[in-house]
C-alpha cells in the first residue's frame, strides 16, 4: 500500500524512483512547484490497448488538476473514470560534457498518478473555466463577454485528485570533472521560455492584460 505525510504524496512501486533517485523527490511542495510553472502539460491514457499522450492545458486547486477541450474530444471522453499519468517537463538548459556519453539536459519533470473525472455541474464547470483563466490571466475573467450555457455545454472539464506524484530535477554544469582536461568546449547553455510583447487585436486603447508567471512573464 502507498505510505505517506503531510509533506508528501504517497509512494508505491509505481512512483518509487529508482533511476537517480537523488534526483528526485515526492515532496508535496516539489511537485506543485512543477506543475505551476508550466501550462502545458501531456495526459497519458489507454484505450484498448493502446497508450496515447496528449498534451493539453491544465490548472491546479490543491491536489485537484484540472484539464478541458470540446465535449466531443474523444480523449476527454476516453480518459474519465480512467487511471492516467499527467506529466510536466521543462528543460531549463542543454548540459554539454567532454564526451557523448556525458551530455545531458537541465530539467524539471513532474509525473502524476491518478482516475480523470469529468464534471457534469455547469456551475462547477463554469467556477473551474473561470478559474482557468484567471490562473492565465489575473483579473481578465469578469472583463470578458460573459459565456454562455451553449459554451459551457461544448466544453468538457476533466479533474483528477493526485493519488500519488514525483518529481525529478537535474541541474548544474557537467558532471565529468574527472576528464577535464580533455579539450573540448564544456558547458551548460541555459534555455528560458519567455512571453514576447503583446500584439494588439483590435482596438489598442484597451489596458494591456496581465499575464501570470505562468506563462513565462516576469515577475
Ligand atoms: C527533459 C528530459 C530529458 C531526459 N532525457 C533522458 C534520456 O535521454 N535518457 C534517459 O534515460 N532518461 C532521460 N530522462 C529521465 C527520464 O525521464 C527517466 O527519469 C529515466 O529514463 C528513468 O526512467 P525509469 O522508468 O527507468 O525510471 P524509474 O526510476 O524506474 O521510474 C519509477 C518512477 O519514478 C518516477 N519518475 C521517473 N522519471 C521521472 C521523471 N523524469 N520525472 C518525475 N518522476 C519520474 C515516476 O513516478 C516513475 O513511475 C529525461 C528527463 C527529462 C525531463
């Protein structure tokens, strides 16, 4: 049976790091700090047999996060009451050592165990869609037009409760200090994801949005 803390999530022989585990962690805080830095994450399901990885959007209340589309999205209709694996990756620079071998990637990946549920209540659906956007966006929700029943139906709003998680995490220079003498260029090339300035649709008197650290703004 998973064992747990208040401090972190439960660990079974599925999330039991095994490969450079020092490298990583299922520290409850660890893995949120993952999961909130990226939208983007992939859902990996079966149907079948056969396993897909979907990448998607996703939002986070607690341990509960959260992924939409269009109702008639067979992933979403494929992965609820399902087990799936959601994860998060970020490559924060390419780690280039003295031999092949050697190189590496700077990175924070993030694997979530869990059932997809969907939610069927169109006020919950709503209070998630607007929660959503203003994960996105701080403050933009009650600016917009408001939405509509006939756009809430059309869209599908899947939750999971994360059962058990980890988190890896690799960063530093190379680490083949014992052949430093090998001439070669070595050396870490940091890789950032930053937003570019807004492109204004439109009237452009409106205020600027604000946009979240989330996206890659700076804060
Ligand atoms: C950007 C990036 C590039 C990578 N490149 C390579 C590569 O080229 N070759 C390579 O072998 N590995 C690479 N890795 C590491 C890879 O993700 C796996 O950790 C590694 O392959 C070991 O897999 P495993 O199934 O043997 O791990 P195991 O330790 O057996 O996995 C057991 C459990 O540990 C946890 N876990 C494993 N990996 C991760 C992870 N990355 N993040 C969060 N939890 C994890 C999961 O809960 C998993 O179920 C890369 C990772 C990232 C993020």
């Amino acid at each position: 049976m998973p064992h747990s803390d208040d401090t972190s999530f439960p660990v079974s022989e599925t999330s039991r790091i095994r490969r450079y585990h020092e490298r990583g962690s299922h520290e409850r805080q660890a893995v949120y700090a993952v999961l909130d830095a990226s939208p983007i994450c992939h859902v990996g399901y079966v149907i079948e047999d056969q396993p897909y990885v979907t990448p998607t959007l996703h939002w986070r209340l607690g341990d509960r996060i959260f992924w939409h589309g269009s109702s008639a999205s067979r992933f979403l209709k494929q992965t609820r009451e399902h087990k799936v694996c959601l994860t998060v990756t970020l490559i924060d620079g390419f780690v280039l050592a003295r031999s092949a071998f050697n190189h590496s990637v700077n990175y924070r990946s993030a694997m979530v165990f869990g059932v997809a549920h969907q939610l069927t209540d169109p006020a919950e659906k709503e209070a998630s869609l607007k929660a959503m956007t203003e994960d996105f966006y701080p403050g933009r929700w009650d600016k917009l037009r408001p939405i509509t029943a006939q756009e809430i139906k059309a869209t599908a709003v899947l939750y999971m409760d994360i059962a058990e998680a980890s988190v890896k995490v690799r960063s530093g220079p190379p680490g083949d200090q014992a052949e430093a003498d090998f001439p070669v260029w070595a050396g870490l090339v940091p890789l950032q994801t930053i937003l570019s300035d807004p492109r204004v649709d439109g009237d452009p008197d409106h205020p600027l949005p604000v946009l979240s650290a989330r996206l890659g703004a700076k804060t």
